[in-house]
C-alpha cells in the first residue's frame, strides 16, 4: 500500500512539474483565465441562440462554428508556426480573438445580433483560435523539458476542463443574474491576459540545420510526415472519429435543456459544469492511468465513457442523472484529447512539430465540426434521443477501431532536432 501511494505522489509530481518553468506557468495560468471568458461566451452565445433561432441546427452550429476554421486554417497556421516566431504567431491569434469578442459584445450592446452575425462572430474568433493553437502545441516542446511534454500536454488539457467546470457554471449565473451584456464584457476582458503574458515572456528556440522552404512545400512535407508516421497516423484517425461522435454531448446539451428539462441559462450552466468536474478528475488521474493502462485501452475507455453519457442523456429526465452522466463524459473526454494530444507531440520531431500538430487538429476539429452539424440535423429531422443514442453507437464502434488503428504507447521520435 505505501508503494502504490509513493508512486502515486511521484506521478502527481510529475503531472505539474512543467509548472515549475516560469514560462510555461505564466502563458498557462493567462490561458486558464481566457479560457474562463471562453466558455462564458460560448454558455452566452448558444444561450442566445437558442432563444432568438428555433432551429435546431442554428443552435447545433454554435460549436461547428468556432470548429470549423481550424479545419480550414490549421494546416496553414501549422507551417506558419514552424516558419515564423511562434511566439509572435500565438499573438496574432489572440488578437484576432479578442477583437471578434469585442465585435460581439458592441453589436449585443446595441442590439443589432441576429443568428447569422451570432456564427460569423464566433468563426473569426475560431480562426483567432486556429491560429494560435498549432503555435502554442508546438512551443510546449520548446519550453519544457522534453521528459515533461506529457505533463504539460496533461496540464494544457486539465487546465482547460477544470475552467470547463467553473466557466459555464459561471456564465449561466452571470447571464442569469446580470444579462448577456456582462458576460460578453467579461470574456473581452479575459482575453487581454495571454495578450500580456505572450508579450512579456519570451524564449528559446533551437535552430534548425534546415533551409527553409516555400509554404508549399512545407504543408507538403508535414503531410508526408504524418503520412508515414503510423502513431501520428493512428493517433489523427481515431481523433477525427471521436470528435465527430462525440460532440454530440455539446452541441446538443443547449436543446436538452431546453427542451427536456425546461431550464435556463443557469441550469445549461450547471450541467456544463458537472462535464468540467469530470474532465478535471479525469485530467487529474490522467497520469495514474497511463501508468496502469496501455494508451489503446485508455481511448478505449473514453470512448465507452462518452457513450454512456450519451445513451443516459438520451434516456434521463432527471437533472441530477444527467450532470452525473456528464461527469462521466467529461472524464472520458480529457482523458481521450490527452492520450491523443501526447502521442503527436512525443512522435513529431521539433522541426516539423507545428504542421503534424496542426493536421492533427485540423481533421479532428473537422471531425468536431461534421459531428456538430450531424448531429444538429438529426434532432432537427427526427428526434433529440435519436441523435444521442446513434452517437453512443458510434462512440463504441470507434472504441473498437483499436483492432485497426491502435494507438500506440508513447515513442520519442528518432528524428528530434
């Protein structure tokens, strides 16, 4: 018993050592408090359009919409994050972000939001998103030590969900209480964060023995690359598959409450946040399990996780019920985009980390984006418990694709420069 708890200590040491490094930690902790203002916006913004559209697919779209531009624009913020300062790089996309926030915020101030204006805003925050994704990813490889990259793949995960279980509690507390309006402001301000952390931290990036290539014909050498890569290769499969199944527990959760429950911003809020309870437990464990489990196994185990939420959504009339099945999905979740997330970055050499990085998440956000859409039109035409239950279907499908497309454990890249 004093083994396994001595190992368990030494695993939750591992799990934050990167937040020892003073550059991780501050462009991580700004992070967490964006993401805060992240997802207030995204309870305020598909609150506000399921009250102003009744279609089923507007509301659905809410999540393709800020997916979508990653599909479409990952590949080339990939190259441009392995050409360019990635630095300089993640501070465009913040930019871009927050001035699609403040777009928002004044065009609700003077009531000029329609469905339309709501997707258009939240694609170019997407693509703000797009932009600085890829070069964040790849600079974690730059800034920690390379035995920490799982961890720090871990923590960029946790750190996100644990925001997930206080952000839309949060959001549906503050639209509730205090109106669209504030929370719009919020998240404008929040974003200002990582703005001034990316522009008062710097570091070192090796330099390559490469020479430099024209865009096209790095796009083309990442995609060979992860072509002939077959971690990266398994890795971006069963992502693509997962996140187009599993969306559904987002992109609908607006129209559960809603229509199922009968509830408002405050009760979407709660429910988001048992999701974020349980990828935060999730997160945390994350590194116990690698420990237990094989990598296949664990996706495995996401995917029956987020399958269960799923169906039990689909049959539960009870609120309490469904932040518990929410919990659960959540766990799945973070455990799933980590094992994934770490099997890319320790298979992709730094020289061409940004592009595999950014393929990785241009298909699975594709994936996401399908998902969305599907999803959304399958409520839309039939019913809502249709929708779930056939992505709890295709949740444990995908879990099986391990037979196919095993995901590997993790294997430092022989090519690291």
């Amino acid at each position: 018993m004093e083994k396994m708890s001595r190992a368990a200590d030494a695993t939750s040491g591992r799990t934050f050592a990167p937040l020892k490094n003073s550059t991780f930690r501050s462009i991580w902790l700004a992070t967490q408090v964006s993401s805060l203002g992240w997802f207030m916006q995204t309870v305020a913004s598909s609150w506000l359009m399921a009250t102003i559209s009744p279609s089923d697919m507007m509301v659905a779209l809410v999540q393709a919409s800020t997916s979508l531009p990653t599909f479409i624009l990952s590949i080339f913020a990939g190259a441009i994050a392995d050409r360019f300062s990635r630095r300089r790089v993640m501070f465009a996309g913040r930019c871009l972000m927050t001035l699609a926030s403040a777009m928002l915020t004044a065009l609700v101030a003077l009531a000029l939001v329609d469905p339309w204006v709501i997707l258009g805003l939240s694609f170019l925050a997407g693509c703000g998103a797009a932009l600085n994704g890829p070069a964040w990813e790849a600079s974690i490889g730059d800034i920690v030590d390379r035995p920490d990259i799982p961890a720090a793949v871990t923590l960029t995960s946790l750190g996100s969900n644990t925001i997930r279980a206080v952000g839309p509690a949060l959001g549906g507390i503050v639209v509730g209480s205090f109106g669209l309006m504030t929370a719009f402001s919020l998240t404008t301000v929040s974003y200002f964060s990582p703005l001034c952390a990316i522009g008062r931290c710097n570091w070192k990036v090796r330099s390559l023995p490469l020479p430099r290539e024209s865009m096209t014909a790095e796009i083309y050498d990442g995609l060979r690359f992860t072509a002939t890569s077959s971690e990266i290769r398994a890795a971006v499969a069963r992502g693509t598959l997962f996140g187009l199944a599993s969306i559904s527990i987002l992109a609908l959760l607006p129209l559960i409450v809603r229509d199922k429950f009968a509830g408002g911003p405050i009760a979407y809020g709660i429910l988001m946040g048992g999701f974020g309870t349980g990828a935060v437990l999730g997160g945390i464990s994350n590194s116990v399990l690698r420990r237990m489990l094989s990598q296949e196994r664990l996706v495995t185990l996401a995917c029956a996780a987020c399958a269960t939420c799923s169906m039990s959504l689909a049959l539960t009339s009870a609120l309490a019920l469904a932040a518990t099945a929410l919990a659960l999905g959540g766990a799945g979740w973070v455990i799933a985009w980590s094992s994934l997330g770490a099997t890319v970055q320790l298979a992709s050499p730094r020289w061409i980390a940004g592009r595999t990085i950014s393929i990785y998440y241009a298909l699975t956000y594709g994936g996401i984006a399908a998902g969305s859409w599907v999803w959304g039109a399958l409520a839309q035409n039939y019913s809502l418990a249709l929708a779930l239950t056939a992505s709890a279907g295709g949740l444990l499908l995908i879990g099986g694709t391990g037979f196919l497309l095993p995901v590997r454990a993790h294997r430092e890249s022989e090519l690291d420069l």
